[in-house]
C-alpha cells in the first residue's frame, strides 16, 4: 500500500500529465473546458517574458486570474501564435523527467505541491508565419486537496517569438 505522500504524488503527477495531454490533442479542447477540467475554481496563469514584449505578445509578463482571465489567456495566445504539440511534446510519466514536490509551495501559496516539466514543441506566429522550436518550462503549483492546479507557470523562448512575430525581417 503507497503512503499518503506517495498518494498525493501520484495525484499531482496524474492532473499535470493529463493536462499536458489534452494540450497535444489533434482536436483542442476548448480552453473554458479545460479550466474547469483541471484548475481550481479560480485558477492563475503566467507566462514568464519581459513586460517590454507585450507588445506583439499579449500573453506575456501578466498573470491571468480567474476562469475568465485564464480564457483570455488563451485567447491572446491563440491569436498570436500557432503551437504544433504532438505525442513527443512531454516526456511520459514514466519517465522520471517530472519533477514532482507535493509539499512544495510556491511564493507563500496555500496550497501545497509543485509540479515542473520540460516540453519541446514548434511554434509560428499567425502574422508572419516565421516558426522556430522551441523547449519550455511549465511548473504548476497551488494544488487543491483534489489535485486541481492553482497556478500554472510557463518560461519560454520570448525573443524567439517576439522575432517570429516582426513583420518585414527574417
């Protein structure tokens, strides 16, 4: 029998490995869909950049908060970028890859458990149609006792994006 820390593991690694999943779907989930799926009732979502960025990258340098903030969130990034995720995106379960600390806490959070992964994946802007790979970083922390994420956090490759999305150079 696995002990409850070994439980709440098991259940953090579970929610963020499925969620992952469902992003590399050929058929996308809507994103509304997808908050209520995984997220506690009033999640957070950053993406990491300089605020200097926002301006071709919306997404960017803001925490989303709410359902309807995380919404807007993939909203603005889905009208900015095409993201090609397939089956190689994540590393499996299995793996050993993702790091998994269920006490862990996050900038004084509540909520306990941090979960940290490396993806890899193919990005394009939809204005220019310039593309670039890419890994990134995504950690999801703030779990609720239901394994529910609170926040989730991405680091990413903004110059790359923020070249990929100016008009006129290549």
């Amino acid at each position: 029998m696995k002990s409850p820390t070994s439980l709440r593991s098991s259940l953090l690694l579970n929610t963020t490995t499925s969620f992952c999943s469902s992003l590399t779907q050929s058929q996308p989930i809507p994103p509304l869909d997808l908050i209520h799926r995984f997220f506690v009732s009033s999640p957070k979502v950053t993406e990491h950049g300089p605020e200097w960025a926002r301006s071709r990258l919306p997404f960017l340098s803001k925490t989303f908060s709410g359902r309807n903030g995380c919404v807007e969130y993939f909203e603005l990034l889905g009208e900015t970028l095409k993201m090609e995720m397939g089956e190689g995106t994540f590393p499996s379960k299995e793996s050993g890859e993702w790091v998994v600390d269920e006490g862990g806490c996050v900038e004084g959070g509540e909520d306990e458990g941090v979960v940290t992964v490396v993806g890899k994946a193919r990005f394009e802007s939809l204005k220019t149609g310039k593309g670039w790979e890419e890994k990134f970083i995504y950690r999801f922390s703030g779990f609720d006792s239901s394994g529910k994420i609170g926040h989730w956090e991405i680091w990413a490759d903004p110059l790359s994006a923020w070249v990929a999305c100016e008009e006129g150079k290549f």
